[in-house]
C-alpha cells in the first residue's frame, strides 16, 4: 500500500471515473465507425499491437521492469490468448448488432467473475445479494437477446452479434479470473496489461492473415481516427488511469462507478450512431446496472 493511499473518493477521482467510464461507453462507437473501412480482426489487432508499443515506451521511460523472468508466462499467455478471443467476439460482433447492445450485452463480465472467484479463493464466497445480482442480471439479457429472433432492430443477423458479444463477456470474465487466480495478480500492472495487449495483437494478426482479411482501400481519417482513439486514449491511457486509481483509492468504491460504463455506452450508440433503442433494451441495461450495484455491494 502506497503512503499516499486515500479513504475516500476526492473530486479528481471522481472526475477521473467519470472519464474513464465515458471512454469505455465510447469504446464499441469507435470500433463500429471504424469497421466501415477497416476489418474486424486486423482492427482488433491493430488497436492491442499500437497499444502495446505505447505501454512498452511509456513502462521503459518510468524505469519499469517488465521483461524480467517472474514465473508469469504461462499465465500471460493464456490471459492473452483470451483477451484475443475476446475481442474477436466483440469485433466481429458489432458487424451484426449495434455498439448500444453490445455495451450493454458484454458487462455480463463481472458476474462472471462474481461466479468465479469462489472457486479460486477461499475467502470469496457468493452473498445472497449477488445471487439475486446474477439472476436479475442474466434474466435481462437473455430478454434482450430472445429480440433478435423476434423483432431485430439492428438487422436479420442481430442475434449472431449479440451472442458474440455475450461470447466476448463469458471470455472478460474468464481473463479476470486467471489474472487473479495466477502469479499476474502480483506482477506490476503494466506487465499484466502488456501480456494481454502483446499476446492478443499477435494472436488477432495471425488470426486476420488466417481470415484472408484485406483493406478494400486505403483507410481514411473516418477509420483511423477511431482507431487511434481506441489504442492511445482507450486501451492505453484510460487503462494506466484506472490502475493509479485502484492504487490510490477503495477499490469497492471504485467499483461502483463501472456501473455507468454501459449507460454511457447505450447512449453513446443512440445520440452519434443514431441506433434505435428498444424496450427490451432499456429492460436489460436497468437489470445489468441493477445486478451490478448488488454485485459490488461491500
């Protein structure tokens, strides 16, 4: 624990929260804008590689060791290879269903976790609030997926993009839960995010070449400015923000503020993509925040 560790939230942490969970809202609009010109997989890629390449500067010019054998290789590659798959689902997801669902439908990560942690730690177990959090949580979203065969308001092939998305929460969680349960839960964070970030760019290229992916044009500032924001300000800087956050400040109180993260997502879709909301939607999205403050409930 650092000297300088707080009790409670001041009002840059607060503001910096709020940051991060606009950016992370933001997150699946660029990745769809940016889908126009450039392919799902090489996209992906593109964005943990760039992303990688600027935490590996950034580690060396703080005095960071990150290369160092620590016995965190087998875990940083299977949490890589998992944060690949990933973000496979969620990219090629959002060629089927809307940036709105998907931010709603891929926060089925944290129970996930919730579910998981018992089976890794002694000392978690699942209170009756977070089973309650879980059910209230998975009932909404199923509710919204039944729509994709029902009444699809983002195309015939919505219900393949939201069970990708729902494939790509399954995987978050499963990545969490190896991060915690293996010697990267006391690795620096830069290693741990690096391992993610490496392994996936080079697993999602390999996957690209494999897909026969290529760029029917040269990609213009539409798709790539999308593109750097997701590496530069997402994957990187709002990630590096978040760990000074955890070190600094009550990780349960942190935690509350994620809830905002899907909000900020389904109206990102809405007001810059002009997606259409449904009301099975809006039924999932309150069950997910409602499940999520039981959740993370101290």
């Amino acid at each position: 624990m650092t000297d300088d560790r707080k009790d409670r939230l001041d009002a840059l942490a607060v503001a910096l929260l709020l940051g991060c969970c606009g950016l992370w809202g933001l997150g699946q609009v660029a990745t769809k804008l940016a889908l126009v010109e450039i392919p799902p997989l090489m996209q992906a890629a593109a964005r943990s590689l760039g992303a990688a390449l600027l935490l590996a500067l950034w580690s060396r010019a703080r005095g960071i060791v990150l290369w160092q054998a620590d016995g965190t290789a087998a875990a940083g590659w299977l949490a890589g290879l998992l944060f690949a798959l990933e973000f496979g689902c969620m990219f090629v997801g959002l060629q089927f269903t809307s940036a709105s669902r998907m931010s709603v439908l891929v926060y089925l990560a944290p129970f996930v976790v919730a579910a998981g942690m018992p089976f890794i730690s002694r000392n978690e177990h699942l209170r009756a609030a977070q089973v309650l959090g879980l059910v209230v949580a998975f009932a909404g979203v199923v509710w919204a997926f039944a729509e994709g065969f029902v009444r699809p308001a983002a195309g015939p092939l919505q219900w393949l993009g939201d069970a990708l998305g729902i494939a790509g929460a399954l995987l978050w969680g499963l990545t969490t839960l190896v991060l915690r349960g293996s010697r990267l839960a006391t690795a620096a964070p830069e290693k741990t995010l690096l391992w993610q970030l490496l392994v996936s760019g080079l697993a999602l290229a390999l996957a690209s070449l494999a897909a026969g992916e290529t760029l029917a044009a040269v990609p213009t500032a539409a798709s790539l400015l999308p593109l750097a924001f997701q590496s530069m300000i997402v994957s990187f800087a709002s990630y590096l923000v978040w760990f000074w956050l955890v070190r600094h400040y009550p990780a349960t109180r942190i935690s509350a503020f994620t809830l905002l993260t899907p909000i900020f997502g389904l109206l990102a879709g809405v007001l810059l993509l002009g997606e259409p909301v449904t009301a099975r939607l809006l039924v999932a999205l309150a069950a997910v925040v409602f499940g999520l403050l039981l959740v993370n409930r101290a």
